[in-house]
C-alpha cells in the first residue's frame, strides 16, 4: 500500500469550524493580505514609523527581503486604512437600511448572552472598569478599523472566495504530528463581540497526534486546541474522549467570535485576561485559594478542589468568549470546504525570514492591541513553542505513542527486575556480612582490652545495617513497582485503556446553563453598582466627611450585602462573617484575660487528666 | 347502637425534634432572656448617666446603639428561639445570623463603653459560634428540612 504524503494526511484529517452567528472573518491566504498590506518600521528613537513597501508592491518574496534594523526596531503590516467619517457614515446607513428592508441571514447576526459583568464579582467587575478606562490611555486600534477590515475583507473575497488552512506535517518521538495554522484578517473581539482586544492580523492553530500502528495504518490518538495563551495537559483531548466532537476523522472546532481562538464544545465561555502589573496579586490569590482549598480539605475533608474548581481570581479580567457554533461552518462535506492545503513544512520565506508583526503595531503597553508575529514567531521574534516543540506544548513529550507503550514498558519491566535482582544478592551479601559481625562482636565482648574495637565494630554494624534497610525500603517500592508494570502490560495487551481525561487538570467548560440563568435584576445591579459607588464615595467626601470611615464601612457592607444576595451566597457570607467576628472577640478575651485563660485550662486539663486515670483505675478493679 | 360513630380526630404526627436543635433553641432562650434584661436594664440608666458626655452624634451611636441593639435582639433572639423549637426552615441561619449582630455590637461596645456585663455576652456568644458549627447540630437542621423520599414525617 502507498504511504501517504503529507498532504493526504492533512486532509484525512482537516477539521470542521463552526464559527458563531455574526463572525465575519475566515480563514483566508496570506497572499491575499499581503497584496493589500502595506510594510513598515517603527525604531525605538523615532517618534513615528515609517513607510518601507507601499501598499500594492507587497508581496511573499518582498516581505522577506533582509533588513538593516536597529535594536528595538518593530517591523509591522498595516492592513487598514481606518475609514474616513463620510465613508463610515455611508457604510452605516446602508447597514441600517439593509436591516430595516430585508431579511438578514441569521447566521451572520450576533446576539450577545447574558452580560459578562453579570457572571462575576464585584472586585472583577471594578479592576474591569479600570482595564477599560486605561484602554483610553494605552496605545489602540482604532474603532472603525474593524468596519474596514470587514469591508476589505468582503472585497478580497468577492474577487477570489476561498478558505485555506496552513498544514505542517512533523515526525516526533514516534508520533506523527499535524498542525493546521489558520490566518484571519482582523481579530474584532473588543468592536464586534465585547471581548478583550481588536487587532489586525490572527493566527490560530489545531493540532492533530497520529501513531503509526503498522507501515498502513496511521491512527489518530490526541487532538489539541489553541485557545488564547493556554498550554498544556489541558488543551488535549484523546480520541476516544466523548468532549471531542468529530464527523468520520474530522474533528470539529468551535470558535471564538472574533478572537477565534478553538474549543471542543459549543458555549459561551469566560476567560481571564492577566494584566501585567496585577499578575503577582493575581498568582497571589491563586496560591492562596489552592493552600485554603487544601487546609479545608485536610479540616473537614471536604473537597473544594472538586467542587469549585473554577474558581475565579478577581485579579483577571472577566471577558466572555462566545464560541457557540450557530453560525458559518467550513470542512468536509460543510457549507464551505478548504481550498487545497498549503504546506509550510520546511517553512517557507515568507514564515521563516519575516519575524515582524502581521498587523498593525499600535504600541499598546499591555500588548493586546499590537498585532501577532507569524506562525513561528512571537512578537518579540523568538520562537514560539507550539512550532520548535509541538509536544512539550501540549505536554506529550512525556507520552509514549500507544503502539510503543507495551514495549517501553517491557523494557522498563526488565531493567527494573534485573536491578531488584542484583539487590537481591548484594541484601544476601550484606545480611551474612552483618551476622558474621555479629557473632565477631559477642566473641569481643569476654575481653575487656577490645573495647575501642568492640565501640568501633559496632559502629560498622549499625552502618551496615542501615544501609540494608534503606536496600529493603528500595526493593518493596520496585516490586510494587513491578508488579504495577506487570499489570499494565497486560492491560494494554487486553486493549483496556486509562481514562481519556485522567490527564486533565482545569478544563475550559463552557458556561453552566445555572450561571447563565441570571435575573434581569442582577445583570441591572451588575451594570450600575460600579458608578453608584464612585459617585456615593464622592457624595461621603463632600457631605458627610466627618463619618468618611464609619459610612465608607457601612456602604461597602451593603454592596457585599446585595451582591451575595443576588448570587445565592448570602448564607456563606453570613457564616463566614459571624465566624470572623467569633475569632476576633475570642482574640479580644484572650487579650483581656491571658492569664485567667491559662489558668482555667490548665485546672481543666488537670481536672481531665485525673478523670481518665481515675476511671482506668475503677475499671481495672470491677474486672 | 349509634348509628354514626363520630370519627375520631388523628393528629398530624410530628416529626421528632434533634437534640441539637432542642439544644440550639434552649440556648437562644436563655440569650434571649439575658439580652432583654441587659436592654430594659441598661438603656434608661445610661441615658441618664452618660447624656451630658455625649457631643456629637457619632458619640451617641456609639454609646447607646449596641445597648438598644441588645434589647431589641433579645426580643428578635426569642422569636427565633420559638421558631427553633418549631423547627422552622432556615432558623440554623438565623441564628447565626443574629450572633453575628451581637458580636459586632459587643465589638463596637468594647472599643467605646466597656460595661461589665460585656464580657459574658461575648463568652456565650462564642460558645453559642462555636455550637452551631459542631459537626452534629447542622447535620440536624439539614434533616429536618430535607423531605421524607416516602412522604410521611418521621
């Protein structure tokens, strides 16, 4: 039977993306933005960038011509022109009537869930506030790029439709590995869908982890998604996992409205975005949470790691990603099928040789509005991980393909029992060494003039007998290891496998249809709260400054007061509060009436002791 | 021979009151009583003593508020108490509830007044705390409020 060329592996496998209602960029080539694209640099110790290729001359093969940069210089496409007033307000009229006279499809109609502030704290929804005030401040693209990004993007489109995908095919530690990057023209999360940032330029990624059973049969083991910055374990799903929807061989992709980022089921969920200056209290408050979660475990035995897993860390900011699936959908046998697939393995010119952004620099402080680099590249132009270590990204370079495992663990078999019998004759060895010792140092105890030697000897002997020991302690952990291989090897023999999701620690779920259940009321609370305490705040400090302390005190206990009401936690919040107030009144006592207290406990603790040995006593006579 | 026998009347049979909860509404009782003599006891003879060092309002607050508090939650205490006895839902909370207000109150009070009776309170308070978080007495409350799967009390 012929092998299969990279390309037909590509195919076999290519998966299906659903995009949600209202996306409006695809998967397109690059040529096509680059043709549209204008090239240019930004030096550190220049106040603006300057123009190198113009719109129009740029192409693959101009884009990678060598450069004489300086250090810190940014190289960067610029895609849009952002449009003039005129040409916007014709773009929105037109819309406006397009609405009003006709039918629009709904599969390009976007309608947003439930508020995303409504779905997390009150400290979230405050550092959220902030996070969009300094939006003002920080470097940005634009708001009526996305419109013309559209626009454009409608026109290259009209020209030459197609949907293309970038594959890489790469062989690794015995598995087979495929990559399907995916190039969008504008991320338009932040403008088209409330989410985190607008950028020019997207690229996103799946990744396919295929064994060779025998010289004919590839079969497909992990699927990986590239969703934001995650990596991991938990971006992984094995084949066989119910999570992972597939139609034949082809897996199926939701993605996210506007940032595109893939996730194996449709919903709607809610991602964390760390900002910089916060991420030390953010990791702070992630170690405490863990350290809480463990202690109330150890106290009650009450797992929390289980039940709230999802715990939020109001040092992020809350930005819901909707990823439900109900809008375009391109793949085998869907509406839309991929073009023929480009193979960026050996990497092209246009992958390896330009390190620039793919868009726009708009010289964001936080990053998020700068464009990204290519596949290969990260912005500041070292190698991404995903492409120099496709494994270690997803955390299987400490995973044997299936068809090897057997034999690794046969081997690993061997040398473990082949150690525990060497062990064995040296324990042999060492045991009769002690004995003989042993019977030595009777001998010299009758003789007073050997004492020094006798000390001495004995000395040896309790070396001795400790590093048996430590051989003992050894030998029992390999033989349960053994025994353990043993029963794996006959496990994978009989075809019984581990849990596909054993590997999984914090899995990105879609929203619970509980926490999307949210009343008018609260989503109302959530939206004014924010303003209604800035601006009581300001009425305290004009008015009643005097009681700036005692009314600050009271306003934040009935914010916390309502809020836990409106998320069902106000039986918690009492609980946890008396609890406080219980510890800090004993700390009161304490201070108070120190020594009383120790007096009291130790006539208690007395009193106690002379109970238990008086009744151990009584009952010792009855018997 | 009567023709009709008069039916006889079957009381409603109630379920079995927990010890814990027994325990839990004895001990509101008694706190309740306390807090209620404290209020009638304390309040008129504060105002007449300490009126004439009280300036401001926030002084005023601080004086008589969790005195006045006292007495009006030792009456609020032995509803609950009764509620408890009744075996009411959510009396578990509402107790822990109002030991929260009286924490916060002798709290308040022990950084402004100090009055001797403080102490006890806090004491009993505490152990009141501390009762309604020992392992058995939630346990208790959280079988009385769950149904019977048969549908008839037990």
């Amino acid at each position: 039977m012929k092998i299969p060329s990279d390309k037909d592996l590509l195919h076999r496998f290519e998966p299906v993306m659903r995009y949600t209602a209202g996306e409006e960029f695809f998967p397109m080539s690059v040529d096509a933005y680059i043709n549209r694209s204008s090239l240019w640099v930004k030096e550190s110790n220049q106040p603006e960038a300057k123009l190198l290729i113009p719109e129009g001359k740029l192409s693959t093969e101009s884009l990678c011509e060598p450069c004489n940069d300086s250090f810190g210089a940014i190289r960067f496409l610029k895609f849009i022109e952002p449009l003039n007033i005129s040409d916007l307000a014709a773009y929105r009229l037109r819309q406006g009537i397009e609405e009003l006279t006709s039918h629009k499809d709904p599969k390009k109609v976007f309608h947003p869930g439930r508020g995303r502030l409504a779905r997390v704290g009150y400290w979230s929804r405050f550092i959220d506030a902030i996070f969009s005030i300094t939006l003002l401040a920080r470097g940005r693209v634009p708001g009526d790029t996305a419109t013309a990004a559209s626009l454009t993007y409608q026109s290259i489109m009209q020209e030459n439709q197609h949907h293309i995908y970038y594959g890489r095919v790469l062989r690794r530690d015995g598995w087979i590995i495929l990559q399907y990057w995916f190039f969008y023209a504008y991320n338009n999360w932040r403008s088209g869908f409330f989410g985190v940032n607008d950028h020019e330029a997207d690229w996103e990624m799946i990744a396919v982890y295929l064994y060779e059973e025998d010289k004919e049969k590839i079969r497909p083991e992990w699927v990986a998604y590239a969703s934001h910055d995650h990596t991991g374990d938990d971006i992984r799903r094995r084949w066989d996992d119910p999570e992972l929807e597939r139609i034949g061989e082809h897996p199926i992709v939701y993605v996210g409205a506007g940032s595109h980022a893939c996730y194996f089921s449709p919903g709607e969920y809610l991602t964390e975005m760390e900002i910089p200056f916060l991420a030390p209290y953010a990791r702070l408050v992630d170690w405490v949470q863990k350290q809480s979660k463990t202690l109330i475990k150890v106290a009650t035995g009450d797992d929390l790691r289980e039940k709230h897993r999802d715990s939020f860390n109001f040092f992020r900011v809350p930005f819901v990603d909707y990823a439900r699936g109900d809008g375009v959908s391109i793949g085998p046998g869907q509406e839309f099928e991929w073009d023929q697939a480009q193979i960026i393995e050996p990497p092209p010119d246009w992958v390896l040789n330009y390190r620039g952004l793919w868009g726009l620099y708009a010289q964001d402080p936080l990053a998020g509005e700068d464009a990204p680099a290519g596949p290969m590249y990260n912005r500041d132009g070292s190698v991404r991980q995903v492409w120099y270590d496709p494994l270690g990204w997803v955390g299987l370079d400490r995973v044997a393909p299936p068809h090897e495992s057997t034999h690794r663990a046969r081997h690993r078999y061997q040398k473990i029992k082949n150690r525990i019998d060497s062990r064995l004759v040296l324990i042999q060895e060492k045991s009769n060494q002690l004995q003989y010792m042993d019977i030595e140092a009777r001998a010299m105890q009758a003789q007073p003039h050997m004492e020094r030697i006798h000390r001495a000897h004995v000395e040896e002997m309790g070396a001795i007998s400790d590093e048996l020991n430590q051989m003992r302690v050894q030998d029992t952990k390999d033989q349960a290891l053994l025994q353990a291989l043993e029963r794996y090897i006959v496990d994978h023999e009989r075809g019984v496998r581990h849990p596909p999701r054993a590997h999984i620690r914090r899995e990105m779920k879609p929203l619970s249809s509980e926490n999307l259940r949210i009343s008018r009321m609260a989503e109302f609370w959530s939206a004014i709260s924010i303003g209604l305490m800035m601006i009581s705040f300001v009425g305290i400090v004009l008015l009643a400054r005097q009681y700036l302390l005692a009314a600050l005190t009271a306003l934040i206990s009935l914010v916390i007061f309502i809020e836990s009401g409106f998320r069902k936690r106000l039986a918690r919040l009492i609980t946890g509060v008396t609890t406080a107030l219980a510890i800090v009144t004993a700390l009161v006592l304490l201070y108070e009436f120190f020594w009383e207290i120790i007096i009291i406990c130790v006539l208690i603790a007395g009193a106690y002791i002379m109970w238990e040995n008086l009744r151990e006593l009584l009952t010792r006579r009855r018997k | 021979m009567p023709i009709f026998r008069k039916k006889k009347k079957t009381k409603p049979h109630k379920p079995k009151r927990p010890w814990p909860i027994t325990a839990v509404a004895l001990l509101l009782l008694f706190q309740g009583l306390g807090l209620l003599g404290v209020g009638i006891y304390d309040y008129p003879f504060n105002l007449l003593l300490e009126m004439e060092n009280v300036h401001d309002f926030y002084h005023f607050l601080l004086l008589f508020l969790p005195t006045a508090v006292y007495g009006l939650v030792g009456l609020v205490i032995l509803l609950a108490s009764l509620d408890t006895f009744r075996m009411a839902p959510r009396s578990w909370i509402n107790a822990m509830l109002l030991q929260g207000i009286i924490l916060l109150s002798s709290l308040i009070q022990y950084f402004g007044s100090r009055p001797q009776y403080l102490y006890p309170i806090m004491i009993y308070t505490i152990f009141v705390v501390l009762y309604l978080h020992y392992s058995g007495t939630p346990q208790g409350f959280r079988f009385v409020s769950l149904p019977d799967p048969n549908g008839s009390p037990k």
